[in-house]
C-alpha cells in the first residue's frame, strides 16, 4: 500500500486538476479534525467537503508542488508550494506545511500551517494605500 503522503498527493492532484472532491474526502475517517489558518476548526466528512470546496472557489486555478515528505508510524508532513490564479486573475504563491495524524491509514486530524496573509492581501479588492513618511500632502504643505 502507498504510503499516506503518497495517497494524499494524489488526491489533491485529483482535486485541483479534476475538481474531484471524493478521492481527499475518502482519506478521512468520518470524526476527523481540521485546523487551517483561514478556517474556524471544522471536524467531520462535511468539514473535509467545507475545506476542499472553499480551497477550490478561492481560485481560478491552483496546483500544489511537494517539495518533501516524510511519513512515520501514523503520522506524515507534507511540505509544499501552491501557485495560484486569483478569480480576478492575477497570480499568486504560497509555501507551507501540512501535518497528518492518521489511524488504519485514513487521516484523523489534519493541521495546516502557512502565513495566511498572502491570501488574505489576495482577496482584497484594491491595493492597501501606501503613505510616504516625511512627505507632506499637498493641502498641508
């Protein structure tokens, strides 16, 4: 059998190139939790479903590089790199890593960890207005 990172590595291919939810949601059992810097704490097989769905709707397109795996006895870390395209099309990386318990070879609880503020400057609408220290405005002046 393949190891867990190998299976999960599939999966989110799966997820991100087909837009197929069921190969991640199957890697969890059905009491799982979820911790992720965006998200509240999601538990369950509808956690998995509100995770991954709102992973896909946040971008045009994504893919996932790994850049190592490790796993051990019910546990494996994923280290990866995600290129994006914004729904409004600019484009966007980030880095993190992914740590996975498991129980019988199916996750039991998934904890995410990245700077969450790349995507959170993502989503903004418009570019955060930038003052130049020691300039006065014109009205000031």
């Amino acid at each position: 059998m393949a190891t867990l990172s190998a299976r999960f590595i599939r999966a989110l291919r799966a997820l991100e190139i087909e837009r197929d939810l069921q190969p991640i949601v199957e890697l969890f059992t059905p009491d799982c939790e979820l911790m992720h810097p965006l998200f509240d704490h999601l538990h369950g097989s509808e956690g998995v479903r509100k995770l991954w769905r709102r992973y896909l709707d946040s971008f045009e397109e994504i893919r996932t590089e790994f850049v190592s795996a490790v796993d051990g006895h019910d546990i494996s870390v994923i280290e990866w790199i995600s290129s994006a395209t914004t729904l409004d099309g600019r484009p966007l990386e980030y880095s993190g890593a992914s740590v996975l318990a498991s129980e019988d070879n199916r996750v039991t609880s998934m904890h995410v960890y990245f700077d969450p503020r790349t995507l959170i400057d993502a989503s903004r609408k418009e570019p955060t207005p930038i003052r130049t220290a020691g300039r006065p405005d014109s009205k000031t002046a």
